[in-house]
C-alpha cells in the first residue's frame, strides 16, 4: 500500500513540475518565437502619387541634347549653297543627326539645295509636332512613312561622296534652322509623279516632291 502511494506521488510531482514549465513557456510555437529574436516587421512598399522627376529645360529638346555639334556662322547675304559649304564635316555624328542626313539623302539626293533643305525640315517638324515621334529617328524608323527604310535599318550610304557630304550639312542646317525653307511647317510630301489623293493642305512643289501641312 505504501509503494502504491509512493508511486501516485511521484506521479502527481512530475505532473506538477511539468504544468509550471508549459506555463512558463507557452505554445510550442509562440516559445520558438521569443528564442529566435525579436519579430521584425517587413516594410511595405508605398506607391508614390506623382514621379519625381526634373524635367528638361522646355527650351532643349532631347534631340538638342544629343546633337552637340559645332554651328556655322550664320550668312547674312549670299545663297544656301554658301551656308551649306561653310558647315564643319564631323568625322562622326551623333546618332540623331545621322537619321535626319539619311533621310534627306535617300528622299532627295541629287536634287536641288531647296528641295534637299526641304525634306529635312519636314523632318525636324515631325519631331516637334507632338503627332509624331518626338526625335529624328523616331519619325525616320515610324513604319511606314519613309520607303527607305528596310526593317528599321538604312541601306548602305557612300560616305565619301558629295552627296554624303552635302546631305550632312543640309541636316545641320534643317536641325539649327539656320535657313528657312520655301515649303516651312510641312508635314507630308509625296514624289511628283504620284497622286495620293491626300485631303491636306498643299504648301507648294520643289523639284520632285510636292509638300504638304
């Protein structure tokens, strides 16, 4: 009888001993917990109304930001052909200055100073027209407006040729707008001997292309 109540005592003191330590301790979980550290909260991302972003100078383009080149004096009194022979030939040209010399040399190479100045104004008023891409490559590369293009590429371009060499300078002079054009504010033209039927103002004819606001 004794043993037997030996015993239930032992029984009851471990039962005991092991109350007072699960209160101690708590869940299984929750004491894992406390051991690991403190519980860190995760930051939350916030989304921000409006970007902060500094706007470029309205005065400057990215187009004027990228083509940094020097500027011809201007002519006061003498002729296109002048201001195109007084413009600097860079070894090389930034990337926006060689869409818009390649566009005046596949679309009118060959024709007249006026005609090749032409071209390349309606270019430049593309990129500032806000209906068009806002750079020169933008409005070159646009699909389907310039039949040159082949797949967002130029053919090969003789740069040693006067051409070459002509339709770089009519590029710095369109860009720089150092010569106002006989066809200034177009947007369109089209070769002469097509008639496209478009409903838009006509701004006048040079050479083989007729001009179009």
């Amino acid at each position: 009888m004794s043993r037997k109540l030996h015993q239930a005592s032992a029984i009851s003191v471990a039962a005991m001993i092991a109350f007072v330590i699960a209160s101690a301790d708590g869940s299984g979980a929750a004491a894992q917990a406390r051991t690991s550290g403190p519980v860190i909260q995760e930051p939350t991302l916030q989304t921000i109304s409006q970007p902060v972003i500094q706007p470029l100078p309205a005065e400057r383009t990215a187009v004027e930001a990228e083509v940094d080149l020097p500027v011809a004096p201007p002519i006061k009194a003498g002729s296109l052909a002048k201001l195109v022979a007084a413009q600097p030939q860079p070894a090389e040209l930034p990337r926006e200055l060689h869409c818009l010399a390649g566009a005046v040399y596949f679309e009118s190479k060959g024709e007249s100073l006026a005609g090749q100045l032409a071209v390349g104004r309606v270019v430049v008023a593309r990129s500032k027209s806000g209906r068009f891409p806002n750079s020169y490559c933008g409005v070159v590369y646009q699909p389907s407006q310039f039949s040159f293009v082949r797949g967002r590429a130029m053919p090969a371009i003789a740069r040693s040729s006067k051409n070459w060499k002509t339709a770089v300078a009519i590029a710095q002079i369109a860009h720089s707008n150092a010569w106002t054009s006989q066809v200034e504010g177009a947007l369109y033209f089209h070769a002469a001997y097509v008639s496209p039927g478009w409903k838009l103002r006509r701004v006048g004819r040079i050479d083989n292309h007729v001009f179009y606001r």
